[in-house]
C-alpha cells in the first residue's frame, strides 16, 4: 500500500507488534476502563480462538508496573489461554473474582509473573535505547526481537 511506510509507528502498534513476538500468533488488543474491567488486564478466547488481550485505559504510561500487567497477560495469553474456555469477545469483559483460589489459577498467576518478569529483564538487558523514546518504548522495541 502506498505511503505505509511512512505512516507513524503509535505505541499500540509496538505493543500488538510485542504481543505478536511474545504470544507466537496474533493478539488482538483491547483497552477498556479499569473501573469496568476490575483488574489490570485479562485473555479471553474467542469462539474461532483467537485471543483478545483486554488492559485496563489507566495502563500504557511508563511505569515498571504497566509493562509488567502488559507482559503478565502475554503470559496467560501463551501459556494459559489454550486452556480457556471460549467466550464471546464481542461482549464486554465480566470479571468475577473467583470465591475460591484453586492451586491452577494461583500457580497460572504466578507463571505469568515469572514470565513477565523475565521479559521485562530481557527487555532492559537488550534494549538499544532510541533518543527521545520513553522507557515503555524502549522495552517495547527490545522486545519486538524478543527470542527464547
Ligand atoms: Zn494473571
């Protein structure tokens, strides 16, 4: 397509570019008000399995903490998300908090912390900082090389 090349890269294209890398297949990228969503993210899968990837509008500053809520879905959306059971993604996310912690979701939790925090390190120890990028881009960029 004509003029693509020129078109402006936007911090959402990183981080679907980074899904993509992490996740191994694609992901699709949804933000919803945290105040809706009652968490920093989730994975849902939907009926053809394709994985939306839904974070919370107040994630996408520069924080430590954003990148890891970002990464830690990723996780669940490589590892857990072939699991999941299907769910229409047309729908806004319901989140319920479970009445009872099962050792697979707090084992899958803690999975996907290791996971994120593991990337998050990659992140930092590749990174070719680009003058004028935030941290956040930075370690985006770093990660769209992102090999095991
Ligand atoms: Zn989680």
């Amino acid at each position: 397509m004509a003029g693509k090349d020129t078109t402006p890269m936007t911090v959402y294209d990183l981080m679907a570019m980074v899904a993509k890398r992490l996740v191994g297949r694609d992901v699709e990228l949804r933000f919803t008000p945290a105040a809706e969503l009652k968490a920093g993210g989730c994975v849902r899968v939907g009926a053809d399995g394709h994985r939306v990837v839904e974070l919370a509008t107040d994630h996408g500053g520069a924080w430590d903490g954003d990148m890891h809520a970002f990464l830690h879905e990723l996780a669940h959306a490589r590892f857990h998300a072939p699991k999941f059971k299907r769910s229409d993604t047309g729908r806004p996310p319901r989140w319920r908090e479970p009445a009872l912690k099962t050792k697979r979701t707090i084992l899958q939790e803690a999975q996907a912390d290791t996971m994120a925090r593991y990337w998050l390190k990659w992140a930092d120890e590749h990174r070719q900082d680009i003058p004028g990028a935030t941290d956040y881009e930075n370690r985006l960029w770093a990660l769209t090389h992102w090999r095991a």
